[in-house]
C-alpha cells in the first residue's frame, strides 16, 4: 500500500508540462483524436539535455491504435555524439576504447538494423531498428543531436514524415527553459 501510494504521488505532481513545444504532429488526414501521452525535458547523469514526446491516436482508415514516441538528445560539447548515438541504440562499448572509424563494425554486428538515406532525412546517420517485434524505431543523427522515434505498429515512412523529424534538428527552443 506504501508503494502504490508513492507511485500514486509521483504520478499527481510529474505532469505533462505545457509550456514545453510540441515538436511532430501527425498528418490530420493520417490520424484521428491526437493525444499527448509525455512531454518532458531534463538532463541526464551524463549532463545530456532529453526532450521526450509521446502522441497517440487512431489511424484514420483502420481504427487501428497506433503509438508515437519521439526522443531528442542534445550531447554536451565534450560528449561523442557518434558515441552517444550508439548508445542511444543499445549497443555498450567502453568509452575508453571506442574509435569513431569502427562505428560502422558495430552497426554491422547488431541485427535488425536497416541503414537508411541519410540524406533524405537531412542527417549525418540515419538507421531502421526493426528487431523488436511489436515497434520499430528511427535513429537518426546530426552534429550534436541524436532523434529516437519509435512507433507502433510498423508503417511506411512518408516524405511528410521524413520531413517533421528532420527539422527537428533545427528546432532551438526545445532545451530552452
């Protein structure tokens, strides 16, 4: 009873904080009743500035429910984005011994991975995790900044969407107080 009261208090006082930007839309003609599940921001152990946002909805032709979530990570200067990026897609190598000219034999080894058109994307590395069974996730990565989009069930990745996630990496006032 102490711990579901506990999580019943963090859960009244951890609200969707509405001064924070909503950084997608779905395409009104792709999705019907939009909800806003998560907006947050905050900084990591590692100093590393998160945004993360979860929508949900229906998909307008099939009444089927679908799931969104998009996470943003703005690596410290003296962060390894490519590092970081890596991490981001759950890969654990030793900070100490990684070389940025292996990247691509670590991408090799996990399966699951589609490399895709970074330059469709607007992006310095763009890869397709399709590993786990009920979602699929984007991992795209650009200067200092990683994008994790996630979503449930697998669809295609239309040029709209291409679009809104790549000009995240533009956004400023996601980590802006």
């Amino acid at each position: 009873m102490i711990s579901l009261g506990g999580v019943m208090f963090w859960y009244s006082h951890h609200d969707v904080k509405p001064e924070l930007p909503q950084v997608i839309h779905f395409p009104n003609h792709y999705v019907a009743e939009e909800t806003v599940e998560k907006k947050d921001r905050w900084q990591d152990a590692r100093g590393d500035q998160r945004y993360q946002c979860i929508l949900s909805g229906h998909l307008a032709e099939t009444d089927q429910w679908i799931n969104w979530d998009l996470t943003v990570i703005e690596f410290q200067e003296e962060s390894d984005p490519l590092l970081g990026y890596l991490r981001e897609m759950g890969m654990i190598i030793n900070q100490a011994q990684f070389q940025a000219n292996q990247a691509n034999s670590y991408l090799d080894q996990r399966p699951g991975l589609e490399m895709l058109d970074a330059g469709q994307w607007n992006c310095d590395r763009a890869y397709l995790d399709t590993s786990e069974q009920r979602r699929s996730s984007v991992y795209l990565l650009s200067e200092n900044r990683v994008i994790v989009f996630r979503f449930t069930p697998s669809m295609e990745l239309s040029a709209e969407l291409m679009k809104q996630l790549s000009a995240v990496f533009t956004r400023t006032d996601l980590f802006k107080s």
